[in-house]
C-alpha cells in the first residue's frame, strides 16, 4: 500500500486538469478502485470545503482554487504563493518542449500581470539548478 494515498491522489489531479476516472487512478497508483473512491471521500471530509469534484461516468477532478483557499486556511506561511508556483511549473515541465501560453495557465487563478511577473522570476530561478530556463516570449 503507497505510504500516502491521499496526497498521490491529489498529487495526480493537481496535474491533470480533465476528469479522471477511478480505473485510471487506481491503475496509475496501484491501488483498487474501490480504494480511490474511499480516499476520495475521506479527503474530502479532511477540509472545509469539498476539493475533489465527482461526476458519475466522468471520475474525479481537483477543484484548484478551492484547494487553493483550504491550503491557505490550514497553513500559516504564504502556501497558496508556492502552491500556484508549483501548479505553474507542474504545467510547463509537462507541456515542454511545446510552448505554453502563460495566460491561459493562469487565467483561472485570478492573479495580476505583477503577481505573473514575480512567480516566472522566482520559477525561473528555481528551474536554473537544474540547467533549465522559463523563457516568457
């Protein structure tokens, strides 16, 4: 059994934005499905607000900004700031080598071209230890 079934579960939706169903959860981490539907319940119940949607014949989707608000209740640092980075570099490492247009990345966060500016500085510092660059064309 995986040491945290919770957090690989939200893990996997915070990095796939469509609908997942419980067969392709419970194959991509080795769990049944009846697991993923028992954890999905119990995360739920964890926080203030429901942030794992379900639709019947469409699986499970992570409601990112409600995740957003409910890790930001449980913590008293600056959470969100890392979450969304995190979010964003999630996002371009898995659509490189292809281009992605930044504002349609983070048009549902709901942040200023200021804010935007900020986060690709701070990301692009971070990727450097790994030889990589965020170029914003």
């Amino acid at each position: 059994m995986p040491k945290d079934i919770d957090q690989q579960i939200i893990d996997y939706l915070l990095t796939h934005t469509e609908f997942t169903t419980s067969d392709e959860l419970s194959s991509e981490l080795g769990v049944s499905s009846k697991t993923i539907t028992r954890h999905v319940g119990s995360i739920n119940k964890k926080f203030s607000k429901q942030i794992i949607n379900a639709k019947r014949g469409q699986g499970y989707k992570l409601d990112y900004a409600t995740y957003l608000d409910v890790a930001n209740e449980n913590s008293q640092t600056n959470s969100s700031v890392k979450l969304r980075r995190e979010y964003i570099v999630t996002k371009l490492l898995f659509a490189a080598p292809n281009a992605v247009m930044i504002y349609d990345l983070v048009n549902k966060l709901y942040i200023s071209e200021s804010v935007l500016q900020t986060d690709v500085k701070e990301i692009g510092q971070r990727l450097e230890k790994w030889d990589l660059k965020l170029v914003r064309k």
